[in-house]
C-alpha cells in the first residue's frame, strides 16, 4: 500500500540541515506516538489536563511551573497576553484591543528583532525597539522603561549579535522596574542545561518548542517560568476563551509532548555528542579524496544557527557556487537537505538517521 506522502506525490527528504519547520521539525520516538493514541482514547477536562500536564513537565524539568503551548510561537504570543493582561478575565476577553491597558509596549534589542517576533503583535502590544543593530548599553535600557512598559522579549538566538546584552546585563535594571523578561529559546536545546540557564540568571518566562530537539510533536511547545506569570499564561491559552483560544492544543498533542519530555530527560546527550561527532569525522574522512572540494568539521559562528554546540561537516567545491550544489542534493534521488553557513554547504547531524549516511556520501562524491 502507498504510504500518505506517496498517495500526495510527495517526496521524502533526507534531513541534512536541522530541526526547521519547513522540513516538519524532527520525528517521534515511536512511544511519543503511543503516547498520543493513548490520549486519544477518552474524552477529559481539557483544563485539567491543560494544567496538570504543565504540572508535570515543570517538575520533571525541575523548574516552578509550565504552560504548554501549540508551539514556541503560539508561546510568544501568550506570554505577552499573559504580561499585559494578566488574568483578569475582562483584560484577557479584550485582547488584542489595548485601549485603556496602561501596560501595552514590549521593549526588545533591536539586533533582537527577528521573524518570530510578530507573534508578539497578536496581543495588540506596540514593540519599542532599544539600542541599535551594532550597539546597545545598560543605561538605554533605564531610560526606555516607562509606566506603560509590559514586558522585556529577549531572542536567544541573538545573544551573540553585537548590538546585544546579556541577559545578566538585562536583569538587575528590569527587576528594579518590575518588568519581566521573557525568552525565546525555542531551539536552543541541547545543551540540556539551557532548559533552566535563563531562568536561574532571572528570567520569568523561557519559551521552548516541543517539536525541535525535544522530538516531540511540532505542533507542541512550552512555556517555563516562575508560578503566578504561569497561571497567566494558563488564563490566556487554550482551552479558556482568550487570545490563544485560536492556538488549540488537543488531548493528543498534550500526550505526546509529555511523553517526550519524559524521554528528553532520559536520553543520555554525553553519548549522542560523541554519536554526532563520529558522524561528521566519517563524512569528513570519505569525502577528502575529492578533487576541487575542501572539507571542515565546525561549529556554527552566524547567530541565530541553532543548536551552536552539534558538529558540523563544512564543504564546499572550486567549479560550483553553494547555492548550486544544494539545489543538486535537493533535486536528486533521494532528495537531501543542507544548509549554507558563511559561504559553506553544511551538513548537520541532529536529524540524520545512521542508515542514511552513506546515501548523503555518496550523493556528495557524485555532485558534477
């Protein structure tokens, strides 16, 4: 029997690149799925399960409290709900409409702005940018903080951008306002120590998505932070009428991203490292012999490439530009995907599979 891709005249992709969404984020531990089927069994309270599965999850990441989430973008957006209003459900009803909110601008770096960052938008909240692409300073900070300031929104991913701040920097001066700071961390995983890193620094939210490195579903994400911005969070998500009442996270869902959870902690990352650096060291050491190719094992230096601490495998050939030689893996028989980092094709390794290997070896000694 046609599988569905076949059926839809779809190809299938060798993942050569990453836990993109574009390529459907990573795939499921087979009892991710179980997980899921057994969720769908039975009718429920979806507030009770909504609750006590963010419960759960918080306890088995060793943190306060946890909103789950239908992905790390439906995360921002309710994290600045729950910042603006709160869980006054009169607030909560009248989101997106600001008007008579006195706490309505979220104050971000400007080298933090990124395409992720419109989700923030869906509240109704203005976006106050600080500082400039190159450069920016504690004392900015001060001075942008006003009475209608709701929140801080710091991209993780553009921690390492010169225009940015840390967020040891960051916190002091928010404290002293009260403002919260909420982080988008979506695919910062591993290492698994950033799962608490920002919160134990100060952060109040930290936001992560359930269908990147935690192999969970991809519709799934979180939110981790401290217990009362949580229960904001919960007012301002499905299944209550809010403004995440249009970002439904179903029973499945909920069981599937638990479950990997409960996976995620278990899985030994000291061995997976090595996994994917004896990965990398192959592909380096069957492909050297080609003529007019240079080969590298690296780490990404371009911020926003996550995760930054997974090897890659660097190449790139004299006669072909890269944009050239990535649409000939991804046009070939089985198609692949790879990225492009600084002028260098890059493969890789957290979603490739042991036994596709060979095929992206193969298919890169034959590029013409």
């Amino acid at each position: 029997m046609m599988d569905i891709y076949e059926k839809l005249g779809i190809r299938k992709i060798i993942n050569a690149q990453g836990t993109l969404t574009k390529l459907g984020g990573s795939l499921m531990d087979p009892r991710v799925f179980d997980a899921m089927r057994e969720a769908g069994t039975a009718f429920v309270d979806m507030n009770e399960l909504h609750r006590k599965a963010g419960e759960y999850i918080a306890k088995l990441l060793g943190v306060e409290a946890a909103c789950i989430t239908n992905g790390a973008s439906a995360g921002i957006a309710i994290s600045a709900a729950a910042c603006i209003a709160g869980y006054d459900k009169g607030r909560i009803l009248q989101l997106p409409n600001i008007e008579g909110l006195k706490k309505n601008e979220i104050l971000m770096l400007k080298s933090h702005r990124n395409l992720y960052d419109q989700a923030l938008l869906l509240s109704g909240a203005k976006i106050v940018e600080l500082g400039f692409t190159s450069f920016s300073c504690p004392e900015m900070l001060e001075n942008a903080i006003t009475d209608r300031t709701a929140m801080f929104f710091y991209a993780s991913e553009a921690e390492s951008m010169r225009g940015s701040l840390s967020v040891e920097r960051l916190i002091p001066i928010l404290k002293k306002h009260g403002v919260p700071l909420v982080v988008d961390a979506a695919a910062e995983l591993p290492p698994v120590k950033n799962i608490t890193k920002y919160i134990e620094l100060g952060a109040d939210l930290v936001i992560f998505s359930g269908g990147k490195e935690i192999r969970g579903p991809q519709s799934a994400g979180f939110i981790l932070g401290h217990k009362e911005l949580i229960k904001a969070c919960d007012e301002n998500c499905c299944p209550h009428h809010s403004l995440g009442r249009s970002m439904k996270i179903d029973k499945e869902t909920i069981g599937g991203i638990v479950r990997a959870v409960e996976l995620f902690c278990e899985r030994d990352y000291e061995r997976q490292m090595q996994v994917w650096h004896d990965w990398v060291h192959l592909l380096h050491d069957r492909t050297h012999d080609l003529t007019h190719f240079s080969g590298k094992i690296g780490y990404p230096i371009e911020p926003g490439v996550q995760p930054n601490i997974i090897p890659r495998f660097y190449f790139h050939m004299d006669n072909l530009t890269p944009e050239e030689i990535q649409r000939k893996l991804f046009e070939g028989s089985p198609a692949i995907q790879v990225g492009i980092e600084s002028g260098w094709l890059a493969v890789n390794p957290q979603c490739l599979q042991e036994t596709e290997l060979e095929t992206v070896i193969q298919a890169i000694r034959n590029i013409r």
